[in-house]
C-alpha cells in the first residue's frame, strides 16, 4: 500500500493531533493498539448499552459530536483519526464484535484514497468489511457514509467519486447495506470544492454546521424505529 508523503510540519496541528498515524509514519495494524486499548477501558467504564448506533472510521467519524447529533439516543465512538477501511478490519474484533448495535455507521475512504488505493481497492475493502459484520452481527443496518469531497483534498475527488460509485452500486439491493450519499449535498451541483462552510480551517475535517447536515443524511437511511 503507498504512503503518501505530506511533510509534518506543513500540516495543521489539529490534523496531526485527529490523525496520529501521519504524524508518526507508521503503516503495521499495531499502530492502533493504544486506541483500541482506550475504547476498551471506556467500555469497561461505561458498559455500552444494547441497541446503540454504533460509529467507526477515521477523524470524520473521531471528532464527531455524537451526543450533540443524537441527544436521545445511545451510541458509541469508535472513531480512530488517519486510519482506513484495512484498518477496520484489522482491529473488527475490538471495534465491531463486543457491540450489540441497533445499526452501525462507517465513514472510512478519504485516507486509503489518499494513500493511493484505487477506486476497486477500496471496494474490495469494503465488501470485506461488510462480509464479516454480516457474519458476526447479522441482520444489523449498516450505513456507510460516501467518501467526503474537501477543499484540502479536492485533486483526489476524481478517484474518491469513482470508489463511491462502485460501494453505492454494491450496496444498492443488498439487504441491511445503505450507501449514505453525504457528497451530493456537499457539493451541491459544484464543480469545484464544497463551500468554506462545511469546513474547519484545514478545509478537511467537518465544521459544527457540517455534521449538523451530515447528521439529517444518516437520520434519513436509519430504520424506523432508531429515528428522532
């Protein structure tokens, strides 16, 4: 798998703090022990409830305010900044198998995109990281959240736009898989990057207002009875 290579020191403190694996290089699984170690002892602290939505993927997913966007329901964040689609399967037994969810929502893409995956790659990511919450929790809604245009990575939308092709036609008739299309909004009818407003600073990570819309696109898709 490529790296790429984005000199630190010209990245925004807040990036590097969301995503640790830039800042430290690292490209083996055991770069996540610590995190995963972390939500452990969250958990050993605060027993999950049954039936929560469960969140896992990269910073979009770390440093959303979950409790802010679903105030009434139970959920869990299992968010883990700079990691990817086989980074998820490499720790599903510490992200996903504990959990007994009433749905599950994945954003995961724009770091294995960036790190040169091609558009099947991720794909053939997905499909098996779909196979194995299918095995090991079958029957539980699983959203996945469209790869995210943005203004810092707007060069790589070409590719981002090609794998949400093939995860929303995979997804598309298959039961308990929905393909949240959160890029349509974003963009708008642009061809050029989203607006500023949907951005922090770094013109990558979601702003307050944007997971606000983001949160309206996945209360769309989840089943009936887990909506507001």
């Amino acid at each position: 798998m490529k790296t790429l290579a984005i000199p630190s020191l010209l990245l925004p403190v807040a990036l590097i703090l969301a995503c640790p694996a830039l800042a430290d290089g690292a490209d083996d699984a055991s770069r996540w022990d610590k995190d995963m170690a972390a939500f452990e002892e969250r958990d050993r602290q605060s027993p999950p409830a049954e039936g929560a939505l469960l969140f896992v993927g990269s910073s979009s997913i770390k440093l959303w305010d979950l409790e802010k966007s679903w105030p009434d329901r139970a959920t869990i964040n299992n968010g883990f900044g700079g990691s990817t689609l086989a980074d998820s399967i490499a720790h599903f037994d510490r992200l996903f198998a504990p959990y007994d969810p009433a749905a599950i929502v994945i954003y995961a893409g724009d770091n294995d995109i960036a790190r040169g995956l091609s558009p099947e790659e991720f794909l053939a990511d997905f499909k098996t990281l779909a196979s194995k919450i299918e095995a090991k929790l079958p029957g539980v809604p699983v959203i996945f959240l469209a790869v995210k245009p943005s203004r810092q990575r707007w060069d790589l939308w070409p590719t981002m736009k090609a794998g949400n092709a093939l995860v929303a036609d995979y997804c598309e008739g298959r039961e308990n898989l929905y393909f949240a299309d959160i890029a349509e909004p974003m963009l708008a009818g642009r061809d050029e990057a989203p607006a500023e407003d949907w951005f922090v600073a770094d013109g990558l990570h979601l702003s307050e207002s944007g997971y606000a819309r983001w949160t309206k696109v996945v209360d769309a898709l989840l089943p009936e009875e887990e909506r507001e």
